[in-house]
C-alpha cells in the first residue's frame, strides 16, 4: 500500500492545510472574554480560529450562570448568577442539596485589581502563537517564501487587529449612598438544590451579586465595525496566501496550527478561575457540624433558614414550591429558627449547634393537615 508517488516528500498535497487555521472555534471562543482583558491579547501571533474573534457585535457584559441569588434580609433578587461571584465560589463544585456558608471580604487595593491573571493559561497560550509566527517568520525569510512571508504577516497582525477591537476593561460599581440599609448577606441557590450564604458587606455584594458586570471596550461600536470589516479581509487573504506557500511552509503552518488547536483545547478543558486574578476578595469559609451534603431538598432549605435565621428570602426568591402546605411549613421553619437560633462562636466563624427541630415530621403533619389546599 503506497501513500506518496514516485517523488515522495514532494508529491505531498497540503492544500487544505489553510482550513486548519480556521479550525477550533469554540476553545478559541470560550476563553476570549477574559483573554481580551489582557495586554498579551494585543501580541501579533497566529490564533487558530481568528473567525470567532470576528463578530458583528461584541457581548455587552460577562456571561452569568443560571441559578437564583436572593438577598437574606434586603429583599433583591436575581434569576441569575454573575460570572465572577460564581468563579469565586467556585459554583461548580457544589453538591446536590449541599449548604455552605462564606464569608467574603476586601483586601487592600481597589476593585480595579480584578483582572485577567496575569501569568495564567491563557498568556501562554498568546505567548506560543507569538513564538510560532516568530520561528516561521525566520523560516520564511530563510526559504525564500513570499507567499509565506505575507501569510505570516497578514495572520499575525490579523491578532493585533482585532485584539485592539475586542480589548476591553472590567468597571465594578461601588455604592454611592450613604444610607442605611438591611444586613447585606445574599443567598445563592443552584439548580441542583444547593445553597450558598454570604456574608458581606454592600460594597461587596452590589460588585458581586446585584450589579451587572458591565464590558468598556477600547473602542466604539463605529471602530469596531470598520476593525472586523478590515479583519476579515485580512483573513481571508492571509488563508489565500497560505495556501500557495511551499511545501515546507505549508507543513510547518500544519504543525504550527495542530499544536496551537491542542493547547487551546486543553486550556479551554481548565476551570475557568485559573485565568482571572481575584485576589482582591477573600474569602473564608464558616464551618459547622455536620456534612455539607445533605439528604434532600428539605434538609438543605431547613439549613439554609436556620444559618440565616429568616425564611423571607425563601418567599423573594420562589424558592420552595408553592402551596399551602409549604407556606405553612416555612413559617414553622422561621419561628424554631428565631426562637431557638443556630449557636455561633465569638468570633462569628463557625457555628456550633442547630435548632433541634424535625423538619421533615413537620412537612408530613402540613401535607396530611386536614386544612391543606393546593
């Protein structure tokens, strides 16, 4: 079985080798939010999928998580999770029907300090595709390549161009008033059942949990129209190029694209927290007896009320189902939390003890109560 003709290496057809430079939209795609925050994204490089970078319009503010985020003692509410409270907290990790409770304050610096990492996966992926264009630069040169030569050059600045339209700064919003206002906790509940309390002040909570993470971009919306006009342009004569270079340039671009596509994918495989700089919250975790998984729904809303020792955010929020029977069983649940309430340490860290209380014999007695309507 023969692969290659009589004149071997030579008979090697790479024509194809520029639909490898359009390959890998959605590593690429995943991680450009918070790539574009750096000044590495404005390094000329190649970058495998330049496309996704190429849109009509760029995204307005950071992509929240589902789930609801309600405040304790405020009355807000949100039907969603803002992209960096949930990296914060690490959401993800978050059992079914688990309850975990955090503190989370400001070190020194400002809310400017929240930034793209600035070693982190993402740098060295921008600082690979530099080195590439670097290294077949020279070979280019060294081969005597024109077409190769302008492919390069038109691949590479094409990252410059459009990191310059998509480069953008993060603004987190501070309260302004002075005001006095209810206790600032928030509770964050998950699809699967699981809760999340913080304890925070209002600066905090508005920068975390209530406020849009807005986008300011470098540049209009004017600039960036002309900017992807001239972008795409670029590419598609950069690929026209590539596809008549030599031989041997074709297969080092093959190469070239082959590793950039296997990086991306494997930093886009990486939690996303790796790429962000958050340094500028700490947080700390409230410890108390018991597991943090519990058993049911139930169970882990009981936990809830009684860490916070009130049910109004459980009716802000819709979060138990609606009926009687539930209404009945939250006011229950309010009352043993209140009257008998979780028992804290002095210095507000850890919680000792729970109120006794038989949530779960008391949802029985509301259903079977006699009373009960849907």
């Amino acid at each position: 079985m023969k692969f290659l003709g009589r004149d071997g290496y030579n008979d090697l057809q790479l024509d194809i080798v520029g639909f490898l430079a359009i390959l890998g939209e959605s590593s690429v795609l995943v991680q450009s939010q918070v790539a574009a925050l750096s000044w590495f994204f404005l390094l000329p490089r190649l970058v495998p999928a330049p496309q996704a970078l190429i849109r009509t319009s760029r995204p307005e503010r950071l992509e929240p998580t589902r789930g609801k985020v309600v405040g304790a003692y405020s009355g807000g509410n949100r039907d969603y999770v803002n992209h960096l409270a949930h990296l914060l907290h690490e959401g993800n990790s978050l059992p079914a029907y688990s309850v975990r409770c955090e503190k989370v304050t400001n070190t020194n610096g400002t809310s400017s300090d929240v930034k793209a990492r600035t070693f982190g996966p993402i740098t060295w992926l921008s600082i690979l595709g530099c080195c590439m264009s670097i290294a077949l630069l020279g070979i280019a040169i060294g081969l005597n390549d024109g077409f190769a030569l302008v492919a390069i050059l038109a691949l590479s600045s094409l990252s410059t161009l459009v990191g310059i339209g998509n480069r953008w700064s993060l603004r987190l919003k501070k309260r302004k008033a002075n005001r006095v206002v209810p206790p600032s906790d928030v509770v964050l509940n998950y699809p699967n059942g699981s809760f999340l309390i913080i304890k925070c002040d209002e600066n905090t909570a508005r920068q975390l949990y209530w406020h849009p993470e807005e986008c300011e971009y470098m540049v209009g919306s004017t600039a960036y129209r002309a900017i992807s006009l001239c972008g795409t342009l670029i590419l598609m004569f950069g690929v026209i190029c590539l596809g008549n270079a030599t031989l041997n340039l074709q297969v080092g671009f093959a190469v070239s694209y082959i590793i950039l596509n296997a990086a991306y994918w494997v930093v886009a495989a990486l939690p996303a927290k790796w790429n962000w700089d958050l340094s500028y919250y700490h947080v700390e975790r409230i410890e108390y007896e018991g597991p943090e998984q519990m058993e049911s729904f139930t169970e882990a809303l009981w936990k809830a009320i009684a860490i916070t020792q009130t049910a109004h955010w459980v009716n802000v929020g819709s979060i138990a189902p609606i009926s009687k029977a539930w209404d009945n069983w939250i006011k229950e649940a309010e009352l043993e939390a209140k009257e008998a309430p979780a028992v804290w340490d002095e210095k507000g860290d850890t919680i000792r003890a729970f109120p006794k209380w038989d949530y779960n014999a008391a949802l029985t007695r509301h259903f079977h109560d006699a009373s009960y309507k849907v």
